[in-house]
C-alpha cells in the first residue's frame, strides 16, 4: 500500500485471531507465564471470559501490520492504550486514519463493535 495523504479512514479489515498456542509460544518466548495469558480456569476464576493476550504480543503483530503496509515507511514509535482484554480466538478488526503527514491512528475492535486498542503511529522515510 502507498502512502497517502489526506486518505480517510479506511474500511474495517480483519485482524489477526489470536491462537492459544501464539499465547503458549510467546509466554515461553517472552517468559511471561502469568496464568491469565495462558491457562483459560484462571482468566475465568478472576472474572474474565478466558485467557487473553500479552500486550506485547500485540504490539508486535501491529508492527508488522504497518510495517506490512507501508514499506517505504519505518515505524518510529507507538502510543498504545489498551481499553479491554484482546481474548484468544476473539475475531477483531483493523482500521487506521491518517491524523497527519506520516501518523497513523489505529485502531484494534472486535467483532462486537468492542473497542479493543488505539495507537497512535509515527512513521518515517525509509
């Protein structure tokens, strides 16, 4: 995709569906083993609807996203607020909007129209 100013924001597109086993992968990777990522009884026992991805994890996947998206572009920086729990096997939804020349806000919802994650990205020529 080619870099464009003034473009709007775009149509919603599918996300990335987290799997259980890029949770176990990057919990071992990572070495964060913290049972709310990774074993489904504890996410529910603390009043969640299963075990949900690490952050990190995430970040990284919008990365590659963007850096997917706007080759002529390095990614310079990310602000990221995370609004809810990203849960495993959740089917979400990609969408960016150019708020200015070379950033990008974006934003992670879910299937149910459930604000998941907004960032703001600063690109740069390559």
């Amino acid at each position: 995709m080619n870099w464009m100013l003034g473009m709007n924001k775009m149509e919603q597109e599918p996300f990335e569906k987290i799997t259980q086993t890029q949770l176990m992968e990057y919990a071992q990777i990572s070495g964060d083993l913290n049972p709310i990522h990774i074993d489904e009884g504890v996410a529910k026992e603390l009043g969640y609807q299963t075990n949900f991805a690490h952050g990190m994890l995430i970040l990284g996947l919008i990365t590659r996203w963007v850096q997917d998206r706007y080759k002529s572009y390095q990614l310079s920086s990310i602000n990221t607020r995370f609004i809810s729990p990203i849960y495993k096997e959740e089917s979400l939804y990609y969408s960016e909007s150019i708020k200015e020349s070379e950033v990008l806000d974006v934003e992670i919802i879910s299937e149910k129209n459930i604000r998941k994650l907004i960032a703001t990205v600063n690109l740069s020529k390559r």
